[in-house]
C-alpha cells in the first residue's frame, strides 16, 4: 500500500498542479444551519497568521483540493504555518482562513454538495493513522469519522450529502468504502486483493467511479454505488487515473499516460470513446468536473 502511495504521489507530482478530486460544485450561499438562502455575512473564523491578504502562490502552497460550495469558496492544504492544514479563502484569493490547527498532517478537503460540511483526512489521533474526519465549512465541531490503525483517505461526498465514500486499507489493500456521514454502517464495496482507491460519485449517486490495480496496472473503473457490477472502463498498459464525472452523468474525464505523458482524457460512462483532450508534450492531469 505504501508502494502504491508513493507512486501515486510521483504521478501527482509529475502531473501539472491542478484541481483533485471528483467535483466542484458552483457556490450558493449557505447559513451555519446549512440552508441554502440569500447571501448573509461570513461567519466568523479564525484569521490566518501572516499575510492573509496575498494571493496564493502555487510554489508555496500544495494541491488545491476542493473547490468550494460555500459562496464562492476554495477549500485548501498548506503547510505554511509549519505543518499541512486546511484553509479556505475566496476565489479571488481574499480571506484566506486556517480551519484546522495542529501539529499532525491534515489534508484532502471535501465539501458536501450543500457548502455546509468539510469531510477531510488528518493523521492527528495518537496512533499516527490517517483517518477521515468532518466539520463544518467554518473549522467547528471537528469529529474524528473512522478509527482504525489502517489508513483512511479521499472522502468523496455523495450527491445527496447522506454518505461518504473512501479509501481504506484495514483490510491489508486499498479498498473503496461507503459510510454515513455521522461514521455509522462502513461498507466494503470493492473487497478484493488488490488495490482500489479515489472513489467518485456519480451526479444522480446510482454509481462510483474509482481507480483500481486489479488487473495488473490502473485502470478507471465503474461500479454500482452497493459495489455490485464493477466494470473496468480502461484497458492499456498505461496508468489511467483520477476518475472525474461530467456534471450531466454522461461522460467520465481522467489522466492517463497512454501517449507517453500525462494527458486530459474524456471518454462515455460505459468506456466508449476515450479522446485524448489536451495532446500536447507537457504532463496535464487531475481533471475536475466543473458544473455549469
Ligand atoms: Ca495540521
Ligand atoms: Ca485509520
Ligand atoms: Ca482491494
Ligand atoms: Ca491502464
């Protein structure tokens, strides 16, 4: 498992700084209750030590993760207070808040559809795990979702805001996993011998896409949101990864390294017509599906 992290963080790093993660949703405004309504004032949160007012230098800050739903928001990892913690600012680069606060790593920010929740990975409890956790948009009520000696990673939000889907490997590989989002009823959905991981949600939630080593390299996968009729989409020696739905359901964007570097690829649900989108001789990756 660690081999296969650190591979995939080489691929990451080779690929161009981009946005992860399976969706972006466009901001509405929501209240601290969640409901989405006109636009009211920001609640308060912690400011950002330094200079919370410059704009975001992609040299010094790692992976934007999560493109907001909270008004226009992006949430995002950095280490610039001197270990990784998430943080949010507005998309022109303003108000830029520190949401948690603690030595350990905390990283891979997820928002819910409605704005309101921020599932996250931190490897803060005593045991040095990652495990997935959840709070609200504003950094409160931070709440630990998974506890297990395994790492726990890549909360995907469904559609719907009910479930929580992961990857863990406390069954000795890398599997996908559903939860509620209060932590109860975790799921094994992939449960084989090889690695699975970055689940994504399809835009009705019917359906996950993921990555998965199972037939000897990455592959894109689909399977039914109860794990049943899982499908490899992809077929070729090359890695193929970071599945991404279109907002309308009806196509899938992902990298893969099938023409000899990273690439932007888009291809129908069922595998048809995988077209290489960016075709050019520089490493593009991590697509995001931007609803318009
Ligand atoms: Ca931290
Ligand atoms: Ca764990
Ligand atoms: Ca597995
Ligand atoms: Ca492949």
């Amino acid at each position: 498992m660690k081999k296969i992290f650190l591979w995939l963080l080489i691929v990451s790093m080779i690929l161009v700084f981009s946005l992860a993660g399976c969706k972006a949703e466009v901001a509405e405004e929501v209240t601290e209750e969640g409901v989405v309504e006109e636009p009211v004032e920001e609640p308060a949160v912690e400011e950002v030590t330094g200079e919370p007012e410059e704009a975001l230098d992609e040299s010094e800050e790692e992976e934007i993760v999560e493109e907001a739903t909270a008004k226009n928001k992006i949430a995002f990892t950095s280490d610039r207070d001197g270990n990784y913690e998430i943080y949010l600012l507005n998309i022109d680069g303003s108000e830029q808040v520190r949401l948690t606060n603690n030595p350990a790593y905390d990283v891979w920010p997820s928002f819910s559809p409605d704005g309101s929740k921020i599932a996250f990975v931190s490897d803060r409890d005593v045991d040095g795990n990652n495990e997935i956790y959840i709070m609200n948009f504003d950094g409160s009520e931070q709440v630990r979702l998974t506890n297990n000696p395994a790492g726990d990673g890549n909360p995907s939000f469904s559609p719907d805001g009910s479930k929580i889907a992961f990857t863990s490997s406390r069954d000795e590989n890398e599997e996908i996993y559903i939860m509620n989002i209060d932590g109860s009823g975790q799921v094994n959905l992939t449960d084989n011998q090889t690695n699975d991981m970055v689940p994504c949600f399809s835009p009705d939630g019917s359906k996950i896409a993921f990555m998965s080593d199972r037939d000897g390299n990455i592959e894109i996968y689909i399977m039914n949101v109860d794990g049943s009729e899982q499908v490899r989409l992809t077929n070729n020696p090359a890695y193929d990864v970071w599945p991404s739905f279109s907002p309308d359901g009806t196509k899938i964007a992902f990298t893969s390294d099938r023409d000899g570097n990273g690439e932007i690829y888009i291809m129908n649900v069922d595998g048809s017509e995988q077209t290489n989108l960016t075709n050019n001789p520089a490493g593009d990756g991590n697509p995001y599906g931007n609803p318009s």
